[in-house]
C-alpha cells in the first residue's frame, strides 16, 4: 500500500479563507498526512491554528520549520503547501526548495517575473516538484475540453473568450479592517502591483492557455481601479493576438455586482466551438459548425484524462473541491516518482506548475506594461 505522503503548510491559519481548501483538497483523497504548520506570523495564533487543525508540529517561523522539517530522521515533511499572502510566496518557496523539499504554492507564483524565474531555475536545479494550484484545470471537464483541442475537434482555433466576473469587492469592503482577505489583496505591498489582475486575472489567462495549449504573442490591455482610494486594480480587460492569428479577449472584474465566481471560457475553431461555465462545472459545451449543441457530462466523456479527474458516477456532481483535490493528487504521483527516480506519470502530466506560474507572470508583466502606455500592444516574452 502506498504510504501517505508527509505535508506541512505555511499560512492558513485563523481567519484564512483558502488554508482550510488546501487541508480539504490535501486529504481528499487520502494520500497526504498534514503533519506540520507555520500557519501564522503570531506564534500564539500559529500554535492554536495548528492544535484546531489537527496539526502535530507547530512552528513560530516557516524558516525554522524549513530546516526543522529538513533535519527529521524519516519523518520530516515530504511537500510543502504555502498559502500566504503573495509577498511570502517566494521567499517561503526558496526556503523550502534549498531544504530539499516539494512546493505545492498557491497563484500568482511571485510578484514579480524575476522572483518567479529564479524559483522555476531553483525548482529545475533541484529536481523538485513545484506545483501551483490553478485549481480549475483540476475539473474534468476542463481536462477533457483540452483534449478535444488536441485532437482537432474544433479544427484551428480562430476565437478565444475569457473571462473571470466577481463583486466581492464592488465596495470598499477593505477600509473597515474587517475583511481580512480584501485587506491584504488590495495592499500593493502584500498582494504586489497586480490586483484584481493578480487574483484572478491570472487564473482566467491560464484557463485559457491550458485549454487550447495556446499562448498569446501580443496583447493590449487596460487596468482600472473602479473604488476611490483602493490602490490597485480592481477590473482589468485585454485583447489577445496569437501566432496562429488567432484573436482573443480576457476580462476580470471584481467589481461586477451580482456576479459570484462566474468564471467562462468560449473557444471557436474552423470546425466546432465549446464553452465551459466554471460555477456549471459538470457540463461542457460542444457545438459543430452548422450542427446542433451537445451537452457532454461529468462522468459520461470518453477520455482518459476526465476519467483521472473522475470520482463519482455521471449524475452524482463534482466541483470545486474535488478540482482542488486532483492537483493534491496528480502532486503526490510526482512527488513519488521523482523521490524514487522514475519518469513521471502520464496521467499526472496536466499537473500546473512552476513554468505555468512564471507564464502568468509574463502576463502580469505585459498587461501592466500595455495599460502604462495606455493600451499600445506589448509582447509577451515568452509568448
């Protein structure tokens, strides 16, 4: 029987939103043990957080649990999970990998391209595992829609639609001191230069390069701040140009009244279109040119990659949680191959990781630079 894999997690502790996702998704499927934490920069809360989770070893500094963790005689942490805000991800994350250990890091990777770039080197050097949590290409539907791109069910793609709606923060909600995640995501020293672009900008950017395995080469963008006096962007939309001539648009908003995490990705080709609605995520949209709409289901697809994704019988819905549970998943079948010097699991291989993260920041570098010239197209490096 394989052994669950030994997890340590930096954040998340008290008053955290997605540290109490990660410790779901982690044990989901049973192949983590969360052993160890630095789950807060107050000792005391670190240490409640830790007892109210389960957690056995708490740390007062996520250095400390680096090389406490490193130092343990056949029981120190096998993988890392950092989900702090976005200013630690780095140096955490450097901490972690110089120790010789796994890194499973929520998105953005940096806030900037460097700090991302020399994380993507280190993890390579390494030969680490360095998973990111885009947890929408953990749906199976999702994996299943880049599988009919591949195999050229829709023929060339002509036509990219992203777009990633919110209104959490359509009020200065961050001002009272009382919501904890809008405070540090709209702090330009916590969450970096990119805000609403940050948050979820990158991930409707990676849904669509994941999806139709594309990258854009040009984009034109244009960031703006909706609430007076919040300091960094909260709506971002750009138009995407792409080396096949492809075009595209992304927009994100955190600002959308009404909208709750409506997440939707449209690909048109010479030959069918699709659509896939994330707050609908048992169902793909597929459609020929001049053919009727197929409804394909959870459960129902033939592909091997949904069915990897796949833990319940068609009818019996999966969502967000479970999509989450699958990158925890495809990480483990890594982590154990590259511990044991065997070529990594084909079915593991839409794992998002490092060099997914330092895309998005190429993203990120470009969206800023196009809105700071008032919208010129800019190339992604990389792209």
């Amino acid at each position: 029987m394989t052994r669950k894999l030994r997890l340590g997690m930096v954040g998340g502790g008290q008053g955290a939103f997605i540290g109490a996702v990660h410790r779901i998704a982690a044990r989901l499927d049973d192949r983590f043990e969360l052993v160890a934490g630095a789950l807060s920069s107050d000792p005391q809360r670190a240490a409640a957080s830790a007892a109210e989770a389960g957690i056995a070893r708490s740390y007062a500094h996520w250095r400390e649990m680096a090389q406490a963790e490193a130092a343990r005689e056949g029981d120190g942490i096998d993988a890392v999970a950092i989900v702090t805000p976005n200013h630690l991800h780095a140096p955490v994350a450097t901490a972690f990998l110089e120790a010789g250990i796994h890194v499973i890091c929520d998105k953005p990777l940096a806030v900037s391209l460097a700090e991302g770039q020399a994380l993507a080197k280190l993890a390579h050097e390494k030969k680490l595992l360095f998973a990111l949590t885009h947890t929408y290409s953990g749906y199976p539907l999702v994996r299943h829609a880049r599988e009919l791109v591949e195999a050229g069910e829709l023929g060339e793609v002509r036509v990219v639609q992203v777009e990633y709606a919110q209104d959490w923060l359509a009020e200065p909600v961050e001002a009272s001191g009382a919501n904890k995640q809008a405070g540090w995501r709209t702090d330009p020293a916590l969450a970096g230069p990119a805000g609403c672009l940050g948050d979820i900008g990158t991930h409707a950017y990676h849904l669509a390069a994941f999806v139709t395995g594309m990258q854009p080469e040009w984009l034109s963008a244009e960031l703006h701040t909706f609430v007076p006096g919040r300091r960094v962007d909260d709506h971002v939309q750009a138009m995407l140009r792409y080396a096949n001539g492809a075009r595209g648009m992304l927009w994100a908003s955190q600002v959308a009244s009404g909208a709750e995490n409506a997440l939707r990705l449209r690909v048109y080709g010479t030959k069918a279109g699709l659509a896939f609605d994330q707050e609908s995520p048992n169902e793909l949209w597929l459609t020929p040119l001049g053919g009727l709409a197929q409804r394909l289901t959870r459960g129902r697809v033939k592909s091997e990659v949904a069915a990897h994704a796949t833990r319940v019988p068609s009818g019996h819905p999966e969502g967000y949680l479970e999509a989450f549970a699958q990158l925890y998943t495809d990480a483990a079948l890594q982590i154990e191959a590259l511990d044991a010097g065997q070529p990594l699991p084909p079915q593991s291989r839409l794992l998002t990781t490092v060099d997914d993260g330092v895309a998005g920041l190429h993203f990120i570098e470009a969206v800023l630079a196009s809105s700071q010239a008032g919208g010129q197209y800019r190339k992604l490096q990389g792209g």
